[in-house]
C-alpha cells in the first residue's frame, strides 16, 4: 500500500536510480509467460446446459426409484414390536409399580406385561428399551462423564474430572464411574417369557454381549488394571454411583462383561442424538434353523421397574425387533428414495418437453433475424 | 489526518490572523520585537501514522474499529468468561493470528513511511545565518531563514526568491513533481533587492497558507540602511514552492515563508485514506443481516429455553442435576449467560475464516495483474503495479472515468506534422531539400512556385526560430533527470544539433523550433537580449530581442519583437486561427483557413504565424507604452493586455503549423470500448481548451455529430458580478437542452448511441467551475451544482479544462457523491493527477515521463492507457465476479452449517450442545471448506478472457454491484436455509429409528452430527462445483482434495483415542457411520436433494442464458446497425 503521501517523492532525487545501471534489473519484472501467471491454465470448461442436465434427472430417477423400492420392502419386512410399560394409566400393570417408586426401595417392584405376536420374528431378534422425553443430549448431561476414567487411567479413577460434578465424590471417595450419565443408567431389568399353548412358560434366553460396539467394548472402555485382577480391590477406595444399587464392579458375573466394560453401561454411555431414542438392551439369538426365533403366541414381559420416568413425563418402552442389512425399521429412507427418484424422472420429463419446445422456437427466432 | 494536524498547528488564536509577517534572515532582525512574534510549524513532513510508543493501542483500536474484528473480540471475551459450549481457543487463536498478522503489516508499512519522511527532512541544505552559509538538515529550516538552493535540487519549502544567479534575475524552475508541468517557468526575483542577501533586513506580509498553486499575494519591506522602507508586492511568480526544481540557474536564494506541512504541497496533498470497495460494503451490509439472525437465533433460543424450562420436570430431571453453582446463579444472570453462551454456539454463522479468505484472495489475486504479460509495455520496461489488493473488485464496477489528458490521454511528445506557407502545404517528411520541398497536394499548383514563396518560407521559418520562449540547455544528456523530461531526440533528425535539448514552457514550441529545425533553420540559442539562430547558409543569424509578448489564455497567442543584424525591427506573433485571423488582412486568411480548418479536423495543434514589420517611430512609441506598462504597479495585467492588444494589430499572416500530440496507443479504441462497457469518461486536464477538445475528438470522446456545450470563461464573458447570472442562465438553458429535451431513460448507464437523440459533449474550465463550486453560499450555490451534475451526466462526455489538481479532485468528488454514488475512477500519469487519483474510488497511474508522483499514490499503476482496457474489462470483471461469489458463497455455507446446530437445540432442550463436534466446528471453514472456494475465486473464469475483451457490453452485466445486491443475497440465503433444514430434517428423520448399523446397535449424539456435518462438506463442496465454470487442475486438485481430506481427517480423527481430549467423543464414530449402509443412502439422498434446485435451476435458466449471450455477442454489431440506421 502507498503511503498518504511518499515524502521521498517531492525531491525526486530517487527518480535517478532509474538509470542505465538499473537496466538490467529492470529488464527482469517481464512477467512470465507461463500459463498459470497468465491465468490460462487449461480449463475444462463444463457448461451445464439441459442437454447435460436432462439425462442426469432420468439417471438419478431410474438409480433412486429401485434404491427406493428395495428399502421399502426391506424396511416393510423388518418385524416390530413395541410395548410401553411406563405404567402411567390406572390400567396398565406397571401402575403400581411407577406410582409408589423411591429409589432406596429395598424390595424390587416387579411387573409383568403380556402380549402375542401375530407373526414370528424369524432370524435374530433385537430387544430395545426406549426411553422418551430423556433429555441425554443436554448438554449438561453430554459433558458430565469422564472418559480417560472409562479408560481405565487409574489417576482419573481416584480424581475424576470436575465434568461429572455434582456427581464427582461421595462421602470424599471418588464415584467410578463419576458423571450424571453414569449415574442414570438404565436399570430396568427386562426378561421375556414364552407362553406355550400347552400353559408352560419358558424364559428366553437373552443375549447381553455384542450389544455396545466393538471398538468401545475393547478400547474406549477398560477396566482399571493394579496389581490385583480382582475387580473389586481396584475400584477399593471408591464410590458407587449415588443412585446404583451395586457398585460397578458388580454389574454382572461375567469378568468380560464386568466393570467399566459392563455392555449395559457401554451402550447408556453413548448419548442419544434425540430425546426420544431406543437403546440396545438384549439379542435373541436364533437357534435353530428349522423354527423361528420368537414363534407366533403369546408372550410376557417382566419388568422389575426401577427407573423414575414419571417425574419428567417420560416414557418407558420394550422394542423387539429384527434386523436388516439397513438397520431397523425405518419406512423413511424408502419413501424418501422413491419419492425423489420419482421426482427427478418427472422434472426430466418436463424438463424434456419445455426444452423441446423451446429449443426448436429459438432456433425459429434464429432464423428469421 | 493532514487536516486535523493543522488545525492543531494553528492555535486558536492564529486562525483569526488573515496574514503571517515574516522577518526576512531573523538573525538579525532588530524590529522583531516591534511584532508579536507567530508561530510558525517546522519544516518536518510527517506521513506516518504511528511512533513506537502509540502503535500498540492506535493500531489495535484502529483494528477493532472494523466491525469484524469487534465481533470476534467480543465473541473471544464472552467464551473466556462465560462458560460456553466451545473453548475460547476455537475463535481466539484466528483472532488473535488475524490482529497480528495485520499490525506487522501496517506496522512495516508505517516504517516505510518513516523512513521516506526522514530521507526528506534530513536533506541536507545550505541556509544562511548572520551572513554565513551554514549547513543544515531540511527540518530545520525556519520561517524566515534565507535559503540557499543549487541547479537541479529541489527547494526544500515555500520560497520568495531573493536573488539568482542568473543575471536577469529570473531563475528557472520545472513543476512536475507538483502539478505535472513538466515545462520550465520562469520566476523573478523581488524588484529592488539588495545583491548581497546576507545584509538584506525585510520583512514579509503574507496571506496565511492555502492550497492554491497559482495563488500567493503578499508584501515585502525592504529597510535599507539610512533609506526609508521600500515596499515590493508580491506575486505568485516571486513564489518558488517546496517540490519544485530548480533548473538551468546555478543558484538562487530565496527566504522561507511556508515550511513544512503549511507548504502549498503539503496542503494539495489529501491524506490518503483509506479506500474501501463496494464489495467491503455489501459484505458488511450482509454482515449486518447476519448479525440480526445471529442475535434473533440466540434469543428465540434463550427464550424458548426459560420457557421449556418452566414446564413440570425440565429444568432438572433427576438424572440431569445443576451443579451448586449453577443452582447459586441469579435467574437474570442466567438468562444473559445462556444467551450469550448461544451467540457462541451460533457465531460461526460469521466466520472470522472469511475475513481471511478475501484478504488472501485479494492478496494472492492481485498478482495476476502484476503477473499479466499483456502489461508489460517493452518502452517502460515494466508492467503493472498494484499498490493496494483491496480494489481489484471495484475494478469491475467502475462508472466513471476521470482521465487526465497529456500523458495519459496523448503521448505527451509533440511532433511537427507539416505547416503551410501561403496556401501551400508542406509536409515535413518531404521537405529535406530545398528543391523538392513543397508538395502541392491540395494548394494551388502555380509556376512561380520557387520565387514568392522563397522569401517568405524564410521568413516563415525565422518566425518559427524566434517567436518561442525555448532555452537551449547544452551538454544535457538527453535523458530523463530528476522527473523532468527533457525534450527527446524524435526519429526523424538525427543530426548532431539535437544533442543540446530544447527547453520551453509548451512542447508545442519545442516541436515548432524543431519542425523549423529540419526545415534548414536552427535556433542556437539565446541570452537575455539575443537570439541566434543558423539559417539555411549555415550562417549564424543574430537577432536583438527587445520584447516578448507572453502568451496568455485569453489571447491565446504570443509575440516577440526582434531586431534583426540590418537593423529592421520585426514582431512576430503565433497563436490560434481565432485570435489571428481577425489581426491580419482578410484575402490572406482565406488561403490558409483551408488548411487550418482540415488540420483541424485531424487533431492537430494549430498555429497561425504572422509578423509585423515596425518602423522606428512605431517601435519607440510601443516600447515607451510597454516598459511604461511593465512598471505600474497597479492593474499591471490589464495595461500590458492593452498594449499587446493594440500592438498585435495590421500583422501579414505568413502561414500555419500543425503540431500533433500523439494519442497514446489505441487510446481511442480503448475509450470507445470503455464507453461501450457503459462507463462515463470525463477528461480533466490542466490543459487549453482547444488542445484538450482536440484531444477529445480524436480519441472519439467527442464526435462530429456531438453538440458541445461550452462553460468556459470565453462563454460567461468579463466582470465578475455579471458572470455569475450569466452561469446560471447558461446552466438553466443547457439544463432544458439536455435534461428535460431527451427522454429521461437516456441517462443512467446507456449510452446515448441507445437512443436517436442528439450526443452532448460539455466543456468546462477551471474558473468556471471554481464559480460554480463556490458560488454564493444563500443556498444557490447547490442549486447551480445540482444543475451542473444533472448535465453532465446526460452528456456522453465531459472535458474539463485548466483544472488545479485540487479542482480536478473536487470534480471527482463532486460525482462521487452525486445520486446512487456512482464507482469512480481516475486515471493520471502526473503529479497533478494524485488529487483526483486519490479522491476517485480507484486510482490508477500511468507509468508516464511525468515522475512517478502518480504511480505512487495510485491503487493500480499501468505502463499505458491502452491497458486500461484489459484491467477493466478483464480482470476487474473476473475479480468482482470471483469475489462476489466467494461473498455469497461463504455466508451461504456457513448459514448451512449453523442452522442444523440451530434446529438441534430445539431436540435438546436448548441446551447449547453443539451438534458436531469440536474439531468439526473449528474445522470447517478452516480447512474442509476453505480450499475449494479460494481456488475458485482465484482462478475462476466464468466467461474466457478473449471474450470479454473482444464484448464490451459484458462489463455493464456486473455493473452496479449485480451479484451483490440484496436479490441474489436473498436467493443465497434461501438456499442455505433450504440445505440446512433438508440436512437436519432428513438426518431425523433417519434417527427416527437410530439402530442403524446392521448389527442392532444404535447411534448417538455425535453420530448424528457427523452424518449431518458429512452431507454438509458434501454439499457446500459439490455445489461450488457446480457453479465452477472453469476446471484448472488446481480446482479439480483443491475440490476433491478436499473432500478426501474431510474422510481423511476424520478417520483419522475418529480412529485414535486422543490423549488430550477430555472426551473421546468421536472415537470410530465416522467409521461405524460408514459401516451402516442407511448412513450412506441417507448421505447421498440429501446431497442429491439439496441439488437438486441448483441443477434444476441451470437447466431452466439456460436458454435465458444463451439469449443473453446472444446478445451480447451480437452488441458490437448491434451497434453499427444502429448507427447507421441513424445516418
């Protein structure tokens, strides 16, 4: 930039550099010819017209039009079911249970929810619960964890981060694991009961590993390593979560599925992007390849209800579902692709004739000029 | 700047004295005490800005004063105090990277311009004190110090001259570096002053300092010892300025009466503030908008929050506790907090990445006009400059043109084309011999060819060598010296006589004492009292010089009367056919008037030269009348005219001269395809009117159908009280020609060749304009300026003549700030030029033979006019084009990018959670985003280069601001609602069901922001690549580079669990997105989606499109046909 005014100029004593002596240094500032200094770099030089528009619609329509029917179909064929057992009506089993809930009961409240299936799931069979009006997405909640602690770091097991306040100490000992969202987990206990025709109820076997991803099961998450393998001397000098009943060395019996490791744990740690989501509770796996994994009957869902939804309106749901190459059931993506595709093929189509028309009336104009 | 500090120099007091007393060699001044001493400023030059001490908090508060940067800081400020949901990091680091980056900048700059006053306020100069010559920095020099100044150095302030060297005592000085005359003027010493200056013991009344060259009245009393005070005026021609040379004197003295920055030059001198493009003020116009959605999105927010909150079990579900001190906060404070934490959460929507992304684009893109061969002019040796990258945009919306004319307009190098003697032609090239010298083209063939005319050719050629007022400067090196151009050794002479330079107050004399040259009479030399001349005989003639008769406007001719060796006594006299041709007898004038009038018409300068033989009683009774009249003091002007006038009477007219000033290269092709780009060309010249209409038709600036309107001093007529209602009548009567007889849809920015009426050219000059711009001030004086502006801008063009630089500069800002404050720009190669180079929205300086005053205080700086063209028409085209996409590109994104987070608070309880992630938000407009549009718009070339050469008419497609008007602002922002609302919608309603994975397992949070963010670098990505007209490798490297790096990055990102982080929230996020096939539909179904209407809209918008291009295409033609349908 130059200067208001370049004082050095008024003598014009500089303008004498510009002799012969500097010719030569001169004679250098002729730009370059090259192409990129002369701004002709060769350019493809795409120009959208209809001509290169038009088969781009009627592509997009005949690729998304079956894309769309495949999903529609896939997703029709995905089983689902839902139950809410929030327990909220008067007629609902679960009424009791939500209405005289305190969080040092010392006796389970237990309730059963019986429904049938019209048809069988074939194939595996995924068992959710769905919680809604749960806000796991506020930003409170997102932030109050620590997960070089879920890590395993033994220093963040005895100082957790000042993020899982107010959920950080108890009684002075450090809460593992610390943090509100540890501190919620789901701890409905839901178990699934088959009714024979014949009066017999047999239990399902319910799957609880291979429900959290892989790479948080084995890396994100890890118990703490000390001396001892015993879970329970290392998390010795710690706290349970305020409202667990058991301390989380005591999740469960398998040491695979135990600790910071425990599935149930893994996948509540993973916040919903919604207030209303499903999480993966249990896999029922498909055992013989001649009957189907849940048979068309009559079924009962046994709750032991310990999680307070009432107080926040929320709601309380069993989902049993299988499962496709696309995930769920979701008739969205389906209607979505077919809608879309649709659309393309008929823009392309109008599209066609309006350049018809047109194309052939300018190039009369043409002429007659 | 210049006036503020002023003002401070003056005290309050000072103000009120109409006149400073100087005390001549204040040494030793007994009377000093007589006088209340003034204070006057010292002779420093101060340009800079800053001192080490103040650039710390000047610079920073001039920073934060841009609204910009204010935003950040307090977007910076509000996340290290308040607890938001980013990390002051993410918007303080660019902030801070920005502010340094620009104070080193301007701090360097700032050195430069200390360093440039120092070099001239250490100059060293001689100054005499107590009757020594002491040696002295220019600094110091005093009001009233006695200065002593050698041939070719500049005079180092505002001088009355004392005494010369040379013994006329007249010294000689060039004004180039001042108001671009290039030419010598010859100055006097104070009548009566003692020849040894050091005894001298004066005093000087002056009026205070004003800006006006021409202007200086004042008064000196000279005490001599033992005499009574002599009292001397003074006038401008005593006055020898700061900046101007001296030359062809060995030495002057001269006292000094305005130092520093009161100097005349100093005070012509607007600071240069600084320029700001449409393009800047579009930007923060949109700005503006933004921050209005920015604040309306964090209130709604925060509104809906307090009220979500105040349903049953919101505020703190039992899973969800405040923490103590969240609990402790006052519900107000709160409230203000929260809203603040959401300004942070939204304030990407205003990316501190793009006030990067312009400079750089700015910065970078300049180089291409530096780098443009096309500019390289091989006789400069040099191509464009580019002095300031914030204007590359305006380049492309220019309006109006201001040019100057010599120099710019013309070569600046006059060159002898042909004369004719007594009605007949002689063509210079042809007349090399005696014998074969005249060329009867047209003339009369007659048989006594040789005889008559022999005597007077002679004659004719002798008047030519003695009617001038031209030195003879020996020895020079025939070279540029100090910025002044000595007069160049043309192609056709070559003899060994050119080697001594001629030096005079016109170029046209120079060519004419040239022309005479080659035509067998040189001019020698002269002193004071003769004139040598060698005539065909190779004999010296010697001439007595007993008077010249300088030239003047009014006259507009000259005369000198000469003695010649026999004793005869001659006037000879030059000047225009209209001023001679009523003094010479009439059968004369009708043979040569054919002539004149057909040179005329080809541009050239004309000159008719006729003599007067006077007899002795004559000659006693004219010189008695002309010493008698050079000596009054009063009215001495007017009683000289007088004489003149009744001297130049009863004159033989001998015959006439064509003088051509070349055009520069192409100059009329490029004003034609300038006009055709729907741009105004004004000419502002210091220049004669007839010179510069001249000029103007041969540039076809004016043409033979143009009617000119003329508000010249010629056509106001004399007295002062009556030119005034003369002005207005004039201004109301063209105003009613003009304005009201040609339909109103004429004006704006069609050219008048658009409509069959009648072209209109204005002529105006310089004192006319100076009544127009300070008449009465009772309201009247708007009301002429109104009119004036209404004319001329229904003219196709304006020439203004005999302008001041300041004038030319208040013309420029007279349109500046007209109606719909038209772009403006001004092209000069002079330092008369800088005023109006720096007043005009663009300045652009031609790398002339007038110094390089210019080229330094201009934006832009082109070798030649004729590249004006490609600047304009190419690179100000493709730079608005370019960075008005990248404007509109960059708000569009990142509205995309921040109404998803936006939408996202609605599903989370308003609870400031980002929807993508840290690295994401810092991210984005950082490096995912940024490349492809850079690369854009730096090589983007929407229409090629050759087209927009050879089609004026697109020019007048961007003009106006067209892609940043609030039209397609509007379409932009439409369309990033459109893309944000399609990506957060569609993603929820995906994540209606979030076991997406085919293994049953579910999605979070920060999946569902990737999926979002990933549709989004897509998109945003894709749709610049639609709108990429033109795919260099670089593009295609950037684009997908980009978007490669994107999947890099986050593989990486997600694949790692990072030491530093608080929360691995993205751990193999991105790739278990990736192993869920409805992640990837739902990706590419949005994509498509939200291009759809772009590619919809192309394939609609296209036979508008080649219609358009159709037309544009056929305008140059059009144009013909249209002309010729009006013949």
């Amino acid at each position: 930039m130059a200067s208001g005014y370049s004082a050095k100029e008024e003598d014009g004593h500089h303008s004498g550099a510009l002799g012969p002596a500097g010719g030569a240094a001169v004679r250098s500032r002729k730009p370059d010819n090259t192409a990129f200094k002369q701004q002709r770099l060769p350019a493809w030089q795409p120009i959208l017209t209809a001509g290169t528009v038009l088969p781009a619609f009627f592509i997009i329509g005949l690729l998304f039009i079956p894309i769309g029917i495949g999903l529609y179909v896939t997703s029709n064929n995905i089983r689902e079911l839902q139950i809410d057992y929030t327990g909220t009506e008067s007629s609902s089993p679960c009424f009791a249970c939500s209405q005289n809930y305190s969080w040092n009961m010392t006796t389970p409240c237990v309730c059963s929810v019986s429904f049938s299936l019209d048809q069988p799931f074939e194939s595996n069979v995924f068992m959710y619960y769905g919680l809604s009006n749960f806000y796991q997405n506020h930003r409170r909640y997102v932030k109050s964890r620590d997960d070089s602690q879920l890590n395993g770091n033994l220093n963040s097991l005895k100082e957790p981060s000042k993020e899982c306040e107010p959920y950080r100490t108890n009684d002075g000992k450090p809460i593992a694991p610390c943090g509100a969202i540890a501190n919620s987990l789901f701890n409905d206990t839901l178990a699934l009961y088959y009714n024979d025709p014949n009066g017999t109820e047999t239990q399902i076997q319910l799957v609880k590993r291979g429900i959290a991803w892989w790479t948080d099961k084995h890396v994100k998450f890890r118990n703490p390593v000390g001396d001892d393998s015993n879970l329970t001397a290392i998390f010795q000098g710690t706290a349970k979560p305020v409202n667990w009943q058991k301390p989380v060395y005591e999740l469960d019996s398998d040491p695979e599925n135990n600790g910071f490791i425990n599935e149930d744990l893994i996948v509540w740690m993973r916040t919903a992007a919604l207030p209303t989501f499903r999480k993966l509770y249990r896999i029922i796996e498909k055992n013989s390849s001649t009957s189907p994994t849940l048979p068309r009957g009559n079924y009962t869902l046994k709750i032991t209800y310990n999680y307070p939804v009432r107080s926040f309106e929320g709601r309380k749901r069993m989902i049993l579902s299988t499962i496709s190459w696309m995930g769920g059931k979701n008739p969205f993506l389906g209607i979505a692709y077919i809608t879309v595709g649709s659309i393309c093929f008929f823009l392309g189509v109008v599209l066609l004739i309006i350049h018809h028309k047109y194309g052939s009336r300018s190039s009369s104009a043409d002429l007659t000029h | 700047m210049w006036r503020r500090r002023l003002t401070c120099l003056f005290g309050g007091e000072e103000k009120r004295v109409d006149s400073r007393t100087i005390h001549a060699g204040r040494g030793s001044s007994p009377v000093a005490d007589a006088f209340p001493q003034q204070k006057f400023c010292d002779n420093r030059i101060v340009s800079s800005k800053y001192t080490i001490w103040n650039f710390l908090p000047k610079n920073l508060f001039e920073q934060f004063r841009r609204i910009a940067n204010f935003y950040f800081l307090i977007i910076f400020l509000v996340q290290v105090i308040v607890d938001t949901p980013t990390s002051p990091v993410t918007s303080g680091l660019p902030l801070f990277f920005v502010i340094t980056v620009t104070a080193i900048k301007q701090g360097y700059e700032d050195w430069l311009r200390h360093k440039a006053d120092n070099e001239v306020n250490k100059y060293p100069v001689t100054v005499l004190e107590d009757g020594k010559r002491v040696g002295k920095e220019s600094e110091k020099i005093k009001v009233g110090d006695v200065v002593e100044v050698l041939e070719d150095e500049t005079f180092p302030c505002d001088l009355v001259l004392l005494q010369s060297s040379r013994d006329d005592d007249t010294c000689f000085v060039t004004t180039a570096s001042l108001d671009g005359e290039s030419n010598h003027k010859t100055h006097y010493t104070v009548p009566d002053t003692v020849k040894d200056v050091e005894s001298l013991h004066a005093t000087i009344e002056c009026e205070q300092p004003q800006p006006d060259l021409y202007k200086f009245v004042g008064r000196m009393h000279i005490r001599r010892d033992g005499q009574e005070t002599a009292v001397r005026s003074l006038g401008p021609e005593n006055l020898l300025l700061k900046g101007a040379t001296l030359k062809n004197t060995k030495k002057i003295y001269g006292v000094a009466v305005y130092t520093g920055m009161e100097t005349k030059m100093a005070l012509n001198y607007q600071g240069k503030s600084q320029k700001r493009s449409v393009v800047e003020k579009s930007i923060n116009a949109f700005l503006i908008v933004y921050l209005c959605l920015l604040v309306s999105k964090a209130f709604v927010c925060t509104t809906l929050k307090y009220v979500w909150q105040n349903q049953h079990g919101q505020d703190e579900p039992w899973y969800n506790p405040k923490t103590q001190q969240e609990r402790d906060t006052n519900l107000y404070l709160k409230m203000f907090t929260d809203f603040l934490s959401f300004m942070v959460l939204f304030n990407f929507i205003i990316p501190v990445s793009m006030y990067v992304t312009v400079e750089m684009q700015k910065f970078l893109g300049s180089f291409f006009i530096t780098w443009d061969k096309d500019f390289f002019d091989p006789e400069v040796q040099e191509g464009a400059l580019v002095n300031t990258s914030d204007l590359n945009e305006e380049l492309g919306q220019v309006e109006y043109i201001f040019t100057d004319k010599t120099g710019t307009l013309t070569e600046n190098n006059m060159e002898f084309i042909e004369c004719c003697i007594d009605g007949f032609q002689y063509k210079n090239h042809k007349f090399l011999t005696e014998t074969d010298g005249l060329c009867e083209t047209d003339g009369p063939i007659t048989i006594t060819l040789n005889k008559a005319p022999e005597e007077l050719e002679e004659l004719f050629l002798r008047a030519l060598c003695l009617c001038h007022t031209v030195q003879v400067k020996e020895s020079q090196p025939v070279d540029e010296i100090d910025g002044v151009v000595l007069d160049q050794v043309d192609g056709f002479s070559p003899s060994p006589e050119d080697q001594c330079a001629f030096i005079a107050s016109s170029p046209d004399e120079v060519a004419l004492v040239k022309g005479a040259m080659t035509h067998g009479f040189t001019f020698i030399g002269s002193d004071s009292k003769s004139m040598k001349i060698r005539n065909r005989d190779n004999r010296v003639e010697v001439y007595e010089l007993l008077h010249v008769l300088n030239f003047d406007p009014v006259r507009r001719r000259m005369s000198v009367i000469v003695k010649s060796e026999s004793g005869e006594v001659l006037l000879f006299c030059k000047g225009a056919d209209s001023s001679i041709f009523p003094r010479v007898r009439k059968e004369e004038v009708d043979r040569i008037r054919v002539h004149v009038e057909r040179d005329a018409k080809e541009g050239y300068r004309t000159l008719c030269v006729a003599y007067k033989r006077l007899g002795n009683e004559d000659f006693a009774r004219v010189d008695a009348e002309l010493r008698e009249a050079r000596l009054s003091l009063h009215d001495r002007e007017e009683k000289l005219m007088a004489v003149y006038n009744q001297v130049e009477t009863d004159m033989i007219l001998i015959g006439a001269t064509a003088v051509e000033d070349r055009l520069q290269d192409r100059a009329a092709e490029t004003m034609e395809a300038l006009q055709g780009a729907g741009m105004k060309v004004w000419v502002l010249t210091g220049d004669k009117m007839e010179t510069a209409k001249s000029t103007c038709y041969a540039c076809r600036l004016f043409q033979r159908g143009t009617e000119l309107l003329e508000l010249t001093v010629g056509a106001l007529g004399e007295g002062e009280g009556k030119r005034e209602e003369r002005l207005l009548e004039l201004l109301l009567e063209y105003h009613k020609r003009v304005v009201h007889d040609t339909p109103p849809s004429k004006t704006g920015l069609h050219r008048t060749w658009s409509s069959p009426g009648q072209d209109y050219g204005l002529i105006v000059d310089g004192a006319t304009l100076s009544l127009l711009l300070n008449a009465s001030p009772d309201g009247t004086g708007s009301h002429y300026k109104n009119l004036f502006l209404k004319i001329c801008q229904s003219c196709t063009s304006v020439l203004c003549c005999r302008m001041a630089p300041l004038q030319k500069a208040q013309i420029v800002r007279m349109v500046k700030s007209s109606k719909g404050s038209p772009i403006t720009l001004s092209v000069g190669d002079g330092a008369n030029d800088v005023s109006m180079i720096l007043e005009a929205h663009v300045g652009i300086g031609i790398k002339g033979k007038e110094g390089r005053q210019a080229v330094r205080n201009s934006d832009y700086a082109i070798p030649k006019l004729k590249h004006l063209k490609k600047l304009l028409l190419v690179h100000g085209h493709l730079y608005y084009v370019r960075i008005a996409h990248l404007v509109q590109y960059f708000f569009y994104k990142n509205l995309c990018f921040i109404l998803p987070q936006f939408l996202y608070q609605f599903y989370c309880g308003y609870s400031q959670l980002p929807l993508y992630d840290a690295a994401y938000l810092t991210m984005y407009n950082i490096c995912f985003t940024s490349m492809p549009i850079l690369a854009y718009s730096l090589f983007e070339q929407h229409i090629s280069i050759d087209t927009l050469l050879d089609h004026a008419a697109l020019y007048r497609e961007v003009a106006k601001n067209a892609m940043l008007r609030w039209g397609p602002f509007f379409y932009w922002t439409m369309l990033g609602v459109f893309h944000g609302l399609l990506f957060f919608f569609g993603v929820y309603c995906v994540f209606s069901n979030p076991a997406l994975l085919p293994s049953g397992q579910v999605f979070g949070n920060w999946t569902f922001g990737t999926i979002v963010f990933t549709i989004l670098v897509f998109t945003v990505t894709i749709k610049l690549a639609l709108d990429t007209r033109h795919w260099t490798w670089i593009n295609h490297f950037v684009i997908w580079g980009s978007l490669a790096f994107y999947i890099l990055f986050s593989f990486f990102w997600g694949g790692i669990t990072w030491p530093f982080l608080e929360q691995q929230r993205l751990y193999f996020v991105f790739i278990n997105m990736l192993s869920s096939m409805s992640a990837w539909l739902a990706i590419m179904l949005l994509i498509v989606l939200s291009l759809l209407p772009d590619v919809l809209l192309v394939a609609l918008r296209r036979p508008r499109g080649r219609n358009t291009r159709q037309i544009a295409a056929v305008t140059p033609l059009s144009y013909k046909h249209l002309k010729e349908r009006e013949w």
